[in-house]
C-alpha cells in the first residue's frame, strides 16, 4: 500500500515539474529579441533615425506581431516629425482582432 502511494506522488511530482518546466519555456522564447532590435535600438540612442528605421520597418517585415518593434518604429517616425506614420504604425497592433493583454496595457502610455 505504502509503495503504490510513492509512486503516485512520485507520478504527481514528475507531471508538476514538466508541466512548469514547459511554461517556463514558453514564456522565455516569448520575450527573447533578435540581435538585429538591439541593434536598431543601439542606433536610437546614437541619434541614427535613419539606420534604426531601416532595421525596424525590416523587422516588422519579417514578423509584424512585436509589439515592441512597433513602438520603436513609430518612435523613430515621431522624432522625425512625421506623425501620421507614426500614429499608423502605433495603430497597427491595436487593430488586430487578438490583442493580448500586453499590448492593451502598453497602449495606454502611447
């Protein structure tokens, strides 16, 4: 009797930690960037709209979903002056039919 109830828990704890290990995993790959944001980002702070724009809209190119990317990008409109590309380019993830949490949370500060 005592050996089939260590084993259960054995079975319990095992499920447990892959269970967690799996969510872990998903939100790590969630919040990683590529080296090429950083980079757009490291030309933002050098004052090199025009580099960081070129990297930004590349990257949104290649995966429209960051949120991020987004906001860097319409940052760099803003700072050029031009506003109605910037507003479009903030817009853009707030149009999509499934926001996250994430981006209606950020919304309010932009």
């Amino acid at each position: 009797m005592i050996e089939i109830l260590i084993i259960i828990i054995v079975i319990i704890v095992l499920i447990v930690y892959f269970y967690s290990k799996s969510s872990l995993n998903d939100q790590t790959v969630s919040t990683t960037y590529s080296a090429e944001y950083y980079r757009g980002l490291n030309y933002l702070l050098n004052n090199e709209d025009d580099k960081a724009l070129k990297i930004f809209t590349d990257l949104i190119d290649v995966d429209s979903s960051t949120i991020e990317t987004h906001l860097a990008l319409g940052g760099v409109y803003r700072r050029r002056g031009e506003f109605d590309k910037a507003i479009l380019i903030h817009q853009n993830p707030l149009s999509r039919p499934k926001n996250s949490t994430k981006v209606s949370r950020i919304s309010h500060f932009f």
